[in-house]
C-alpha cells in the first residue's frame, strides 16, 4: 500500500498511481485508528519527502514500525527532469512488487551477471565446447 502524505494540492497535480492521499492531520489526530487501517507492507511519499519521514515517526510512535519512506522522486521531476519521476516510479513499483511477493526482481537479474558467478560455474558457451560434436 502506497500513502501520499502531501497537501492535496500536490496530490491532486502529481502522484503515484494507485496511491491514496492521507492528510497530515489525520496522522497527527488519529494515527492509532489509521495504523489498524493500512496493510502490513506500507510505504509513504510525499514530493520531498519531508511530510512522509514525518507520518513514519508518527506511526513509529504507535508501535507500527517498519514503514518504508520513498525519497526524492517527486522533487527531482519538478526541479530537474520529469525522467526522474520515472525513474522514482519505476523504482516505486519494484519496492511494491518486492513487498507484496516477498521476491526480489532486481536480485534476481543482478544474481544472473557474469561478474556473481563462481569461478567454477561454465558459461553456456564453455559447457557447449566441453559437450563435443556428435558422430
């Protein structure tokens, strides 16, 4: 699950898709009732960050620890290049995939580069070579 902790105003101009927009004011008046609401594998965002940082704290102090924060995204679209929220988003939606499933996708690639095999482990190209031709 994926919270906006920004103004709504920024909410409503930019955000992540499928993401829900949750005031500031509701973390700072109930942030009890709002922890037993949300799912176990929560991440918050705002456009800096700051406001996000700020409701992990909130529901820290509420015994519900574990809320990831996504930084920077937002901001670097705005000042710098609307490819950087691509890449936020990009990012955004491995970290989901990564919390839902329980699985890594990136590891999983990093895991098949030349450069994490063992000294030992043949290339498909060395295992052809040692197989021989057939008569």
């Amino acid at each position: 699950m994926i919270i906006d902790a920004g103004g709504r105003a920024e909410f409503d101009a930019l955000h992540i898709s499928g993401s829900y927009h949750v005031s500031q004011a509701l973390f700072r008046e109930c942030p009890e009732e709002f922890a037993e609401k949300v799912c176990a594998r929560l991440a918050l965002v705002c456009h800096s960050g700051d406001r996000a940082e700020h409701a992990r704290k909130q529901l820290d102090a509420v015994g519900r620890t574990g809320t990831n924060v996504l930084f920077g995204g937002f901001l670097g679209a705005k000042l710098i290049s609307p490819k950087w929220g691509l890449i936020a988003s990009v990012v955004g939606a491995g970290l989901t995939y990564s919390a839902a499933t329980n699985r890594c996708a990136m590891s999983q690639v990093l895991s098949k580069m030349s450069w994490n095999r063992t000294v030992d482990e043949p290339t498909g190209h060395h295992a052809l070579q040692k197989l021989g031709s057939r008569p």
